[in-house]
C-alpha cells in the first residue's frame, strides 16, 4: 500500500475512533457476507434514514404539542401519551394510549397507537373547524 493512502486511511481512524471503527469492520464484513457494495448499502442507507428522519420529526412536532387538542370536558389542552407497557398484569386490556387533560381530571384509554389516536384527533379537529362535525 502507498504511503498517501496508508496517511488518507490513518486521519479517517483517528477521526472515527475505536469503538466506530468495530462497527465499520462488522459493516464490511455483513456487505461482504451479504455481496452488497458500499455504495449500495449507502445509497439505501441515506434514502432509509431520510424517510425515518421524517418520521420521527412528524412525532416529534406531536409531541411538541404543535398540533393542539383541548378536553371535551374543559377546553384545556390535553396530552397524547403512548403506552409501552404491553398487555399483562400491569396492563390488563391492552391499552396503548392515554388522552389526558391538564388541567382537569378527563382521561380516555385507547387500544389504538398514540400516533394513530393523534391522526384521528387531527381528522376530527379538522371535521369540527370545517363545519362538518358528526
């Protein structure tokens, strides 16, 4: 190997330390295994990321509360809160969300996912301010 490139492949370990360097030795040895190229895995990596970056910035405006939705009971704003507990003892139907309003004491359990409850408020805000409440 040529002294330029054994000094290029030198500052890219120093830059990347020890513990990042495993993973990109366990990478290569999976694209290889697998006879992926690294631009390919790379290629897909950046589109895969990119739609992933997306969904997590789309929950993370929900639980920025930028989307506001307010208590039947009394107009205050409510919090969607997922549920990680699976069911069993601790959660005995299941339950994967809670509607909870801040200010009173209204809560609504769901068996539906916390991003699914938050699109269906969205889909019923969107009903009431449109005129077409049912």
């Amino acid at each position: 190997m040529l002294r330029a490139k054994k000094d290029k492949i030198e500052k890219i370990l120093v830059g990347i330390g020890p513990k990042n360097l495993e993973i990109a030795i366990s990478i290569a040895n999976l694209l290889g295994k697998k006879n992926i190229s690294m631009s390919e895995f790379v290629s897909y990596g950046k589109s895969y990321m990119l739609g992933k970056k997306v969904r997590i910035q789309e929950a993370n405006s929900y639980n920025r509360n930028e989307t506001k939705f307010f208590c039947p009971e009394c107009n205050s704003p409510i919090n969607v809160i997922r549920i990680t507990t699976l069911k069993g003892k601790q959660n005995k139907r299941g339950w994967k969300s809670l509607i909870q309003c801040v200010n009173c004491t209204y809560e609504s359990y769901s068996k539906m996912e916390a991003q699914k409850k938050i699109k269906q408020l969205i889909r019923l805000s969107r009903r009431k301010t449109n005129g077409n409440s049912k």
